[in-house]
C-alpha cells in the first residue's frame, strides 16, 4: 500500500501520543510515527479501504488469504472451535485438532515426511528447522556441522537466526545477524544472469559454485541447504528448469539436510497441498509451511520431518538429548481445526480450479511485457512477480527510482487494485478463488498503472524509453 505523508504532530502533542502502532519495517526517520492506510472490511476476492474502494487483494495479503475473504465454513470452524476448547498446553497435553492434522498433513507430504512440528508461522517454522538440524547433528556426535547454506534473493523470515539467512537486498544494512553460521549462494535467477550465459550454463554455474562452497568449507561442516521453491519475496524469482533436483542430489552426496521452505507455496498457490515433489519433483527432508495452511485466518505454521531424521535421533547413542523447543501457541486447536477445514476447501474443487486457471493468468500477465517500462513477467500457476527496468534490453533493473513499485501500486489503487510493491517490481498472488473476469480485470488495472507510472517517470525527467 501506499504510505502517505505523515501528519504533523499538533502543537503540545507527542509523537507517542498520536502514533502508537509500530509498523513492521519502519524507517528510523520516522519509527514510532507512521499512518498507513486503513483497510477495513474484505470479501472474497477483494478489501474495501477507508474511502470505500473496492480494491481486488492483489497479494491475498501477505501470500495467505487462499480461500478467499469471508469465507463462512472457516469461520464457522473457528467458532465452533473455540466454544469447544479454546486453548490446551502443547508442553504436556495434547488435542484432538492437531492430533488429526498431523496426520492429514502426514498423508500429503512427499516421501517419508511422516511428522510435523507445529509453530506459529513461517519465520517459527523455519527457525524450528534450522534448531533441529543443529540438535541432529549434536546428537550423531557432529557438533561442528553447523553451517547453513542460503541463496541471494531469498526470505526465511524475521526472527535472528532466520534473518541471517535472507538474501533480499537492503536486508542486512543495518540489521545484525547470525553471518558467522551462514553462506549465501547466487541468486538462481536467469533474468539477472551473467552476460554471455544461456540459462543451461548459467544452471551449470549455480551448481559448481555449490560443489566449490563445499569443497572451501567441507562437507563435515554444512549442516543443511534452505531454498524456497519459487523464491516469492524477493521478487517470485524461477530458478533454471533442473536446478532444484540437481542441488538436491548434490546435499544427499554430501549429508546435507534439504530444507524446503514452502510457506508461501503450500496449500494451493502453486495447485498442490505441498509443491516440492508434484511440481518440483523433490523429496526434501524437511518442509515449512504457514500463511496459506489457515489462508491466513490464525496464525499457524510448522515444518514436516522426515522420518529417516527421526529414525537416526532414536538410534544414537544419547536417548536422552533434550530438543528443547517449542512454542505456547504450538498446536493451537483453533488454528488447527481452521487448517483441517481450510484443507477439506481446498481438495473440495480449489486445487483443480488452480490448476485450469493459473496458465490463463500467466498469459495475460504475461501481455504486460509489451510496455517499454516492463523488463520480465514471471511465476507460475498464481504467483507472478512483473519486474520494471531502466532499458529492457539490457535488463538493467530500474535503479533511478526505487520506489517506482509504490507508484505503480498507487495507480492501480486508484483503478480497483492492491499490489504489492516490491522496489522495482509488483508481485501478484491473488486468493485462489479467483475467476477469468477478475484476472482481466487485475490485468487491466496493472496495465494502466504501469502506463500511468510510464509518463509521470517521463514528465519527471527520471526516464525514457529506450
């Protein structure tokens, strides 16, 4: 959304006094004071703003609201849930929701991922992978297997250990980390490969730059390799056809733990429950997941486990190591009585309609590419990311004006769409209930947006078309 001009505090009023909602990623300039635009009601598809605008939820707010707004079953889930049994401990009790998801997202998972670990969301879940892995290596007598291999481009969340792993531009500028556990990869993305390099050869140099990162800091020392799918946040980034199958095979040659990080797509965004084997054809040996498992109706997330990791925790020699971890909301029999019912929407017809409608709305994204402004249209099924660009043939990305996502947000806004403005690029992923009529309609009012962003660049002397 656009951020407007923050208001002036009145005369003998504190900044506190009139702000009292910190926002997620502030600026220092103005943290502690910053309006944001109010949304105040939603259904299916789309958000009403505070002046009344229909608005078509462009990122299903924030990669989640699956189902749609206002979906009647999943609230009536809720309610039902909560007049039953609101809350129960998960440290030494458990409930009979999240007994039963466990098994239903056992039955869906790819290979031997046969147990999860409940958490509260995407950076928990990832943070819950990345304990066990160091807590798996302990117990096998491999204490200096610690090292954790990400990529550029990448987002695994916001807590300190799973921050380090984020390769997002402008992530780490003033924020500390955990670099000294961390190793980060080239970005996978053809759009920004080297010059000179077809997409096959540039696949082959992501791959031998893993093989030299393992040769330079030993195997003995890696203890897992975390990728997205689809690298969603930092801009919905498509890694080369084999690249994902190939560097799982190099983390299985060299005992490194495989971490999918699904929470943006599990659940249906890509037309599956979990993605890495029905469309990647992967069996890693954890998976994260969140925001879509509820469609964003009760924060819930978790990671399967592979029961070969399992398996080996049992036989070591220390019975008795202690993976202390967990959370006072793991387990939450509301969310997951909300992920139960949110699943049985899903394979009730959803997934099929994701499947048939996803080519027809990378198609007429796709048509976008025509203006001069619009570098790339990626993604697949419904997530697609549109990347603008200073000189499309050059593939430069747009340097001049960094906020030109937020201008062209701004304008869609104003033709009946919210988009989520990434730097220089809109990324869409829509509910999933979405139809033919409103794919044209979003098409559209991107269109516009772009075009209406075009000329204010051009009358502001930040840019020409090439």
């Amino acid at each position: 959304m656009v951020e407007p001009a923050l208001s002036q505090p009145e005369t003998g009023t504190a900044l506190n006094e009139r702000f009292h909602l910190i926002q997620p990623a502030p600026l220092a300039g103005s943290i502690g004071a910053e309006a944001r635009e109010l949304i105040t009601s939603s259904d299916g598809v789309f958000v009403f703003d505070q002046n009344g605008r229909k608005l078509i939820d462009g990122p299903a707010g924030m990669w989640c609201v699956n189902v749609g707004h206002r979906n009647r079953a999943l609230a009536d889930a809720m309610h039902e849930q909560t007049m039953s049994l609101t809350y129960s401990t998960p440290w030494y009790t458990s409930n009979a929701p999240a007994e039963k998801l466990a098994e239903m997202l056992a039955e869906r998972a790819p290979g031997d991922l046969n147990h999860v670990f409940l958490t509260t969301g995407g950076s928990s879940a990832v943070e819950t992978a990345i304990r066990l892995a160091q807590f798996y290596n302990n117990v096998r007598g491999l204490p200096q297997k610690k090292l954790l291999v990400s990529r550029q481009g990448s987002y695994h969340g916001s807590t300190y250990l799973t921050a380090s792993l984020n390769g997002r531009p402008r992530d780490h500028d003033w924020m500390d980390g955990a670099s000294d556990l961390v190793r980060k990869l080239s970005c996978p993305n053809p759009f920004h490969r080297p010059a000179g390099l077809s997409i096959e050869a540039f696949e082959d140099f992501l791959i031998d730059e893993f093989r030299a990162l393992i040769e330079r800091e030993g195997a003995d020392r890696i203890a897992a390799f975390i990728a997205e799918p689809i690298q969603a946040s930092g801009g919905v980034l498509m890694s080369p056809p084999n690249y994902l199958k190939r560097m799982h095979a190099i983390c299985v040659e060299h005992d490194i733990l495989y971490i999918a990080d699904e929470v943006v797509t599990a659940f249906g965004r890509l037309g599956h429950i979990f993605a890495s084997e029905d469309v990647f054809g992967i069996q890693p040996d954890m998976i994260t997941f969140a925001k879509g498992v509820t469609s964003g109706y009760f924060p819930l997330g978790g990671v399967m486990v592979s029961e070969r990791l399992f398996a080996e925790l049992r036989r070591s020699n220390h019975p008795n190591a202690n993976f202390v971890h967990g959370l006072t909301y793991s387990s939450h029999p509301i969310g997951c009585t909300v992920a139960i019912r949110n699943i049985e929407l899903m394979e009730d017809g959803l997934l099929e309609h994701v499947r048939d409608i996803g080519p027809y709305f990378q198609e007429q994204l796709r048509t976008l590419e025509e203006l001069p402004l619009v570098g790339e249209v990626r993604g697949a099924a419904l997530m697609a990311g549109i990347e603008c660009v200073a000189d499309a043939k050059a593939e430069n990305p747009l340097d001049l004006d960094l906020t030109v996502g937020k201008r062209i947000d701004f304008h869609c806004q104003e033709n009946g769409l919210l988009v989520r403005p990434l730097i220089n690029m809109c990324v869409m992923s829509p509910p999933l209930t979405i139809s033919r009529s409103q794919v044209d309609m979003m098409t559209d009012a991107l269109r516009k947006g772009i075009e209406a962003t075009a000329r204010d660049l051009i009358r502001e002397g930040l840019w020409r078309p090439a």
